[in-house]
C-alpha cells in the first residue's frame, strides 16, 4: 500500500512538474503597426495585437505609457480578440486622448508580460467644398478641396477652444463637360 502510494504520488509531482515545464511567457504574433496610423474620422481604424503563450495570455491596450485604455462610448471600443477599434466619428466628437495619442498593446499571463511597440494614432476630421468653374470654352471644371483638419488642445474641446495644427489640403481638379 505504502509503494503504491508513492507512485502516485510521484506521478502526480511529475505531471505537475512537467504542467509547470510546458508554461511559456507571452509571444506576439501580431503587433502594431510601427510609427504612425492616420485615419479619417469618416472611415475609423482599427489595431490589431495577438499573442500566443501557455497559459493563454490576455492582451490589454496602454496609452500615455502605462495607463489602461477602456471603451470611450462611440469612439474607441477594445475588442474580445485584443483589437483596438477606433470607431468613425463626428468632428465636433474629437478628442485628443484619443484621437492623437500614443498606443501600446501588452500581453500577460502567469509566466509575464511583454509589450509591443509604440504606435501613434491620429484622427483627422474631414470636409469636402466642391465648386464648379465655368471656362471660355464651354467646359466647366469642377474643383473638389478636401480639407482635413488635424485638431490639437490641451483640454477636452466640448465647449471649449480648439487649436488647429493646420489644415492639410489637397485639392483635386477634373475637366467636365455640360
């Protein structure tokens, strides 16, 4: 009884051993992207990050080096499979902490944590002026000014002032016949 006792219970101290042997610390497979994303607010954007690891690691999102980024309703929403989604949105929704900002991913289980490299993330809202400029010769040229105005500010802009870095412009001109 007392043999058969100890080989269970160094079988047991094996599996165990060889559970803790197979651990292994977190690994990307999918990092984002390096430097810099630039989206539309029209079109939003999306991050991805996964890793693999045993146990299973769990990946969180970081901006401002350490903080936890959490869901920003209608703006920024952290996917189950670790994907940060930057949702499309209204001009006048801008906001800094989220929409020019420094992300990170950072993936963890029980053996450690890794982090990803750097991405900075910024939103640019977007207008369209569209004119029409009649010629001498009977065609009309349509011109199309797509203005996207990349906001900065120190405080949160509902209500408050908004600084402009700049307009970046880009102008498209197209000969039409009428």
């Amino acid at each position: 009884m007392v043999a058969e006792h100890n080989v269970v219970s160094s079988a047991i101290f094996n599996l165990i051993i060889n559970a803790a042997d197979d651990q292994q610390g977190p690994r990307f497979v999918q990092e984002p992207p390096r430097n810099r994303v630039d989206f539309a607010n029209g079109t939003g954007t999306v991050l991805t990050c996964s890793a693999h690891g045993n146990p299973q690691p769990k990946v969180t999102w970081l901006t401002g080096g350490s903080v936890a980024v959490s869901d920003v309703p209608g703006l920024r929403h952290v996917r189950p499979d670790g994907s940060l989604v930057f949702l499309p949105f209204r001009p006048e929704e801008y906001r800094q902490d989220v929409h020019d900002a420094i992300y990170r991913c950072a993936a963890s289980n029980g053996v450690g944590t890794t982090l990803s490299r750097e991405t900075k993330v910024r939103g640019a809202s977007t207008r369209e002026v569209r004119s029409i400029i009649p010629t001498d010769n009977g065609q009309n040229i349509e011109r199309e000014k797509v203005e996207n105005e990349v906001r900065s500010n120190t405080e949160s802009n509902h209500g408050r002032k908004i600084e402009e870095d700049g307009p970046e412009k880009f102008i498209q001109i197209r000969m039409l016949k009428y």
